[in-house]
C-alpha cells in the first residue's frame, strides 16, 4: 500500500468532495475541510478524483463504474480515512465498491480495505472522531430531511440531529416522513420527470408544515432537487447543506438563492 | 393478462392527474404507516425474519425434494396434483377439470397465481360463469379491471366509485336507494354471493403456502370467503405455484405470522386455514375432488440464477405499500399483476426483458422497499442487476447510455474532467448569477419543466483548492 509523507502525526483524511460538490458548491468542500481540520485531522484533497461512478453504476454499466472505483481506490490509497459530505456517494465506496469487484480479488481486497476506512462526513465526526461540541451557530428553526443511502445504507440517522442540536441559535423540528425519498434518485429525476417532482412537491409541503424556515440535508443532490422545487413553488425557507451549518458557513447565499435575497 | 408495461411512462403520467387514484392512493399512504407501527412494535419482528429467511434458502436449496415430498403426501391425502409449465397449461388443466364436472358456473377467492394463468379469460372462452368471491375482486369484477395491487386488488378505487359501482350494476335488483355505507355494500354484495356459492361446482383459490409433510395447504384470508370457496362446492382447485412450499406447518407457522404483520400489521389474519385433501368418509363437509395446480412459468430458471431471492416472496406487498413511486402512480401503470418493487422484479423475469424496462428504471433506490420486506430481498440491487442486463442487451435508453458514456469517458480523464467542469461551472453560474437558478436548461428539460436548477457558486471546489494551496504554500515561503 502506498505510503504518503506526513506533516503531523494528525490523522490523514483524504477529502472526497464528490462530483456535485465540485461542481455546484465548493463551500461544502470547504465547511468539510474546516470541520475536519477543528476535529485535529489533517485534510488533503487528491486531485486525481473526479466522480466516485455511481451514476454509472445505477444506470447497469457495471464495467465502467468498476473503472471508476479503481480510480477513487488509486486516488485514495494510503490516508487513514476517506470523508466525503456524502451519504449517497459514500455509500457507493463503502458498500457498493465491494460488491462490483466482487468477482475479482485482488481488487476486492483493496475495496474493502478501502470501505473499511471510509466515511461519510458527518457519521465521522459522531462516530469515529466523537466529536460533539463543533461550536458554531445559526439563527433559525431548521428541519432536517434524511438522504435514502445515508439513511439506510450507511445507519445515518441521529448523528447529524444531535450535531445540529449543538448549534447556537438553532432550533430542530421534524418533519413528516422525514424519511421518504425526495425523489432525486440520480438520473431518475430527469427519466420520469414528473414522478420525481410529485415526489419533490410531497417533500416541499411536508416541509412548509413543520414550521420550519431552514431545510438541512447531507445530500447535494437531494438539495438541489428540493430546493429547485421550493423556489419554483415560491417558498422562502432556505437550503443549506449539513457541513456548512456545522461550520457555521451560512452567510453566503444559500443552495439556490442569487446574490441578493 | 396482456403485457403493457412497455406503456408505464404514460400510464404513470396519466395516473398522477387521475384524482380518485390519488385520493386511493393517499389512503394507502395512511394504511402503510399504520402498519409499520404495529411491524414497529413487535418485539420479535426480527427474530421472525431471519426465521423465515433460512427456512425459506434451505427450501429453495431443496426445492425439489420437497415438491415431491408435498407431491406424495398430497396425493395421499386423496389430492390431486398437476404441473404446469405455462400459464397455457395450466388454463387447460383448469378448464379441463372443469369441464369434467360440468361446471356452468365457478366461484373462486381470490389468487394472484391464477392471474398470472389467466384463468378468468380461460374460463370465459370455455363459456363457464365466474363469481368473484372476495370483495375486492367483486368490485373489479363489476368494473372489469385487473387488480392494482397483490393482495387489495381494488384499493385504486374510492368508496365513492364503489357506491357508483354497486348503483350501477345492481340495478336490477330492483333497490331504490343509493348505498352509502361501507357495511351495507359489504351486506349487498354478500347477499348476492351466497346463492352463487350454493350454485357453482367448482371452487378455485390460491394458495399462500404448501406443506411439504403433510401435503395440506395454507390459505388466508381476511373475509372468510375463502373458506366458503374451498368447502361448499363439490370440486376444489387450488392454484399456485412451485416456491409458495414449506417443509413443515410448524415452518408455515412463521411465515405466517410476518405475512399477516407485514401486509395489514395484524398478529394473524382474521381466517387462517388449513386444508388437506377430500372430504373423507363419514365427513360433512368438503370437497369430493380436490385439485392443487402447481405453475412454474419460468420459476426453475430463476432458481439457478442471480434472481433466487425473489423466491423467498410471501406477497404481503409491503415493499409496494411503502414504495414512493408505486404510492404516486398506483398499480395498473406497472402494466402486468404485479406491480410495485415486487413486480418490478417478478414482471420481467416471467415475462421478458425487452418489454420491461421501465419497471426496474422507475426507481429511485431509495432502499425503502428492502428495509420493510420481511424476507429480506435486496430488491434494489436486484433492480440494478436488471439494469446491467439492460445495459448489456442494448435496451437502455440511447440518452442514458450516451449521457453515461460520456460522462465515464470524462470523468476518467481528471484533467480534462477538470477544465471543462470549470468551464461549465462558470457559464452556469453567470447564467444563474442573479436569481441563484436557472428555471430552463436547454439539455434537462425534465428537470427544469417544474423546478428550478439552482445556480453552481461560479469556480469548482478543486480550483479553489488548488488556489487555496498557492496562497498558503506562497504565504509560507
Ligand atoms: S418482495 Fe418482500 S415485501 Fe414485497 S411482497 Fe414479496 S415478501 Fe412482501
């Protein structure tokens, strides 16, 4: 396995930033590597990673998300852990990588050894690191949507609640069926469009009921579906993701507001 | 049944503006909630499950042993056994049977297999009568539609289209007044039912499970119409098929407990049966001729290959109560008799692979289904596996398999992954910078037809990284 130089005796966390994060909102990236770097890691970014493959891999093209899994497996090899802002993706690392190599093992091994130090960010900072004082704030009555993968694939569930409840100034409420899909799903939402918006539609006045003037979440995708559907519906209630609020990065414009509000 | 689930897309899209179905719908959103609390708060629900699960692979490992096992204590008990490899076959074997006890009219309870026989269509052609005996298919009967759902067939309809229903159809009996209670359609309908049941010669119903050490079969219900089917007429078909075997009742036993809990979250259904055979000598009650139909229609196949787990399947229709997508589009958009994550498994396989894309495509993943089977069937991945042989066949949609082909093909070049994401990210941003969305997008109308696409902040999280390194390794030096 390879090694890799060492400024500290930190541990050495490879960020996975996943493609969404890269491409729409970089602040994630960053409240991840700030989280991180608070909790005593020490945070790189290889720059070889592009896409973790899912999308190959739910659409059946299972060749070329091996290819892709390989890519993330070089690109990550020797950190102590990986941390993505991601339970879908992180996911896709952690328990679909070894089912995709499943036939070949020499890869298997390095898969699983690969998902045996992965994590998705917010489950690490709870469950790994315990970290629980994160010490940041935030002004308003916040409603927290579970993302499918994390939820049920990954066990994420009361992690991000009780960090959200650490917040100053924050105040969390349920939602009813928190737990039910938004209806992202990858590329089922540009496939059947208008079951995934009817899924978004529930998602949106389930929202407005619980009173609550802030949607967070730790899924980008599912943001980005939500919060499309929120402002075509004219809402106001505001979208951030799970890392920003964390720490406390939530004076930019949130998911899907302009520069003036 | 005709195949048309290659029409799901637009069925679906017509079902979401179809305002009874949403309104059903709704009510099946409510039913499915109350039944997780009860699954929610039984204690050994788990327990159960893993019970279940290893009797069921060790069955399946064994399946033949223990089909011949049913086959002789059946035949002992004075039943008779026919196989059936088609849906065909078993159609003839059933009018056949009929035939012989020259039946003018059948009563039947309801079974899923014998839809997927065709057996109404069957016994039609041959010109004998059939009576829905569960209330469910009463209504569809008088409808003339197909079941929506496996084990409430009628539950697309509201008790309004009911009243209207039994108005319409019941008008020769000379009523006068509009039935608006559940209980007196209920009491119509059964009043109506009991001459036909003295009537018929024959009673068909399904099976839930088969015991392999006895030869008796299980079957449930929760109107008791099917014991009234089993038991009044002369001639008793039973139809189902080869995996619905269990080596013992005590195994059944189990099985039938997460069935009940899973599908309507009671402890045990209201009539829970247990029948072996004829009517012996000196008896009252019962059959003279009893008949057990056992179809495979493509079953053995799966059972060799990567599909296995689907024949653990009970069909409490769990994974369709708690299906977001099944719970919008209702069941007759899947286009066959099993609708839901269930069939969207079983469909294919039973059928074929071409006609059945969308049904593994109109998934999000989101796992639900899984998380409540009790059995335990990983139908997400199953849906992905489907996909791959999609995928393979060349039957994935052409903008899928570019739209993936080339995104794969970039993202496998970080380099250039990384220029033309930057550039995109850009012009995205510029073009959203105001309103921080986009309400069109020339290449994802679906997306943007009604939602927004909220605008990328401007530069990519790896250029700010790399930025963010230069500044720091600048300051440093
Ligand atoms: S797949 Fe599972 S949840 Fe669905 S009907 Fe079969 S046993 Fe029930």
């Amino acid at each position: 396995m390879a090694t890799m130089t060492r400024s500290s005796d930190k541990p050495l966390v490879g960020l996975l930033h996943t493609c969404l994060v890269d491409f729409y909102r970089p602040s994630i990236g960053f409240a991840s590597v700030q989280l991180l770097e608070q909790a005593g890691c020490e945070v790189r970014v290889p720059d070889l990673q592009t896409c973790c493959g899912q999308p190959a891999f739910n659409s059946g093209n299972f060749d070329q998300a091996r290819a892709m899994a390989r890519q993330v497996i070089k690109a990550f090899a020797g950190f102590d852990y990986v941390v993505g802002p991601s339970g879908s993706c992180m996911s896709q690392v952690k328990v679909h990588y070894p089912q995709l190599f499943a036939d070949e093992p020499d890869w298997l091994a390095q898969a699983q050894e690969l998902a045996g130090r992965s994590f998705e960010l917010v489950s690490f900072l709870s469950d790994v690191l315990n970290k629980t004082d994160l010490q940041s704030s935030y002004q308003g009555t916040v409603t927290y949507h579970d993302s499918c993968s994390g939820l049920r694939e990954l066990g994420i569930k009361q992690q991000p609640r009780k960090q959200l409840e650490q917040v100053q100034g924050l105040s969390l409420v349920e939602m009813a069926e928190a737990e039910t899909c938004c209806g992202f799903g990858g590329t089922f939402c540009v496939k059947y469009p208008e079951i995934s918006v009817r899924m978004a539609s529930q998602k949106v006045s389930n929202i407005q009921a619980s009173g609550a003037d802030t949607l967070v979440g730790g899924d980008l995708g599912c943001l980005l579906n939500i919060s499309g559907r929120l402002t075509r519906e004219g809402s106001p209630v505001r979208v951030f993701h799970v890392a920003e609020v964390l720490a406390g990065m939530t004076q930019i414009p949130a998911i899907g507001e302009g520069e003036m509000r | 049944m005709q195949l048309s689930s290659a029409n799901f897309k637009s069925a679906a899209r017509a079902a979401l503006h179809e305002p009874n179905l949403q309104a059903a719908m709704a009510e099946n959103r409510n039913f499915a909630a109350h039944v997780r609390v009860q699954v929610d708060g039984t204690a050994n629900f788990q327990g159960l499950r893993a019970q279940a699960k290893a009797i069921k692979d060790h069955t399946l490992a064994h399946l033949d042993h223990y089909l011949e096992r049913y086959e002789a204590a059946a035949i002992k008990q004075g039943t008779q056994v026919h196989w059936a490899q088609t849906p065909e076959q078993a159609q003839q074997i059933v009018v056949d049977i009929c035939r012989q006890a020259s039946a003018r009219s059948v009563i039947k309870g309801k079974t899923m297999i014998g839809e997927e026989m065709g057996i109404n269509d069957a016994l039609a052609r041959a010109g004998i009568e059939r009576y829905e005996t569960d209330l469910g298919e009463y209504i569809l009967q008088l409808a003339d539609e197909p079941p929506s759902h496996i084990n409430g067939p009628a539950i697309h309809k509201t008790l309004e289209q009911v009243q209207d229903l039994f108005h319409e159809h019941h008008k020769d009996l000379g009523r006068e007044s509009f039935l608006h209670e559940p209980a007196e359609l209920l009491a119509e309908a059964r009043r109506l039912l009991r001459k036909r049941f003295f009537e018929a010669e024959v009673g068909i119903t399904g099976a839930n499970f088969l015991i392999a050490e006895d030869g008796s079969h299980v079957l449930v219900t929760n109107e008791g119409n099917g014991d009234l089917t089993s038991l009044l007429p002369k001639v008793r078909i039973v139809l189902a098929s080869i995996e619905k075997v269990l080596p013992s009742r005590a195994d059944a036993g189990v099985h039938l407990q997460l069935l009940a809990l899973s599908a309507t979250g009671q402890p045990l259904t209201s009539y829970t049966s247990l029948y072996g055979g004829t009517k012996n000598a000196g008896e009252l009650d019962g059959a003279e001729q009893c008949h057990v139909v056992l179809l495979d229609n493509g079953r053995s196949e799966m059972l060799a290959g990567e599909f296995r787990p689907m024949l653990r399947c009970i069909r409490c229709a769990a994974c369709m109560d708690n299906c977001p997508v099944y719970n919008w589009v209702g069941g007759h958009a899947y286009g066959w008799i099993y609708p839901g994550p269930m069939g969207s498994i079983w469909t294919p396989q039973l059928t074929n692979l071409e006609q059945t894309v969308d049904l593994p495509n109109a998934c999000t993943l989101n796992g639900r289904c899984a998380e409540v089977c009790p059995m335990q069937i990983p139908l997400p991945d199953m849906m992905r596996v489907l996909r791959s042989q999609h995928w393979q066949q060349q039957l994935t949609a052409t903008t899928t398999r570019w739209g993936i082909g080339l995104w794969a093909a970039l993202a496998s070049r970080p380099r250039l992954y990384r220029l033309l994401t930057a550039m995109a990210a850009r012009t995205m941003a510029w073009a959203g910078s105001k309103r921080g969305r986009l309400s069109r997008l020339p290449l994802a109308r679906g997306w943007t037809e009604q939602r927004d696409m909220p605008a990328p902040q401007g530069a990519t999280f790896q250029q700010l990284w790399q930025q963010r390194q230069a500044d720091k390794n600048g300051s440093e030096q």
